[in-house]
C-alpha cells in the first residue's frame, strides 16, 4: 500500500474516440478536432466536407471495433481548410565520382490540410 494514500481514491479515465482511417492510401488516426496534412486531394475547395468511409479500426469508450476489412457504417467527416500546401523542399542529389557528373533536383510535396469535424460509427 502507498504511504498516504486513501485507499478509497477511484480513477476515471476519459476515453476519445478515435478511428484508423485510409485516405490516399496512407493510414491515419483520426480524433474529432484534429488537423491532418493528407496528400493533394484532386476537387476539394477550401470549406467543403470531405467523408472518408474507409475506415478499418474505431475505438468508442475502450471498445475497439476492427474491420474485415473496413467496419460497416463507420465514416470520418472531415473540412478542408486548405486545398493546397506544399511541404518542405526535398533535395536530390546525384554525384557518380571522378566522372565529373553531377546532378541536383528538388521536389516540393503537394498536401491539403483537413480538420475532423466528427467520427462517425
């Protein structure tokens, strides 16, 4: 027993819901208010709704619910905030030795920017 510990002290534990959700083939948890960096989405204005029905995994209040292989009815509703950020600049750099050659190029990632309005499941 821990010293000075009144041993009618009881914890509660407050559980978000969260779901695993596939956007552009890349995996991501997804909890209401959240921001998510996704790759460009191809016809999403800026504050349209965005649904991603593709979910494989929610947790609602410790019960974790996994598809086979998406859960039946579930879906994320999420806004777009921005259509269009590009990420950090990525340099490349090719050398071959004593050869003289020598290459550099850039590349620049194209996301849109989303925040979950809400977890449906």
């Amino acid at each position: 027993m821990i010293k000075d510990h009144p041993p009618e002290l009881t914890y509660t534990f407050i559980y978000k819901m969260y779901a695993i959700v596939e956007i552009n083939g890349q995996q991501f948890k997804a909890e209401a208010g959240q921001k998510l960096f996704v790759h460009h989405i191809e016809g999403a204005e800026n504050g349209s709704t965005v649904e991603f029905e593709k979910v494989l995994l929610v947790d609602k209040d410790g019960n974790v619910t996994v598809g086979a292989p998406t859960v039946e009815g579930a879906k994320v509703v999420c806004q777009v905030v921005s259509n269009l950020v590009k990420g950090d600049k990525v340099l490349v750099f090719h050398k071959k030795r004593r050869k003289g050659h020598r290459k550099l190029n850039g590349h620049r990632q194209q996301f849109t920017e989303l925040t979950i309005t809400e977890v449906v499941a």
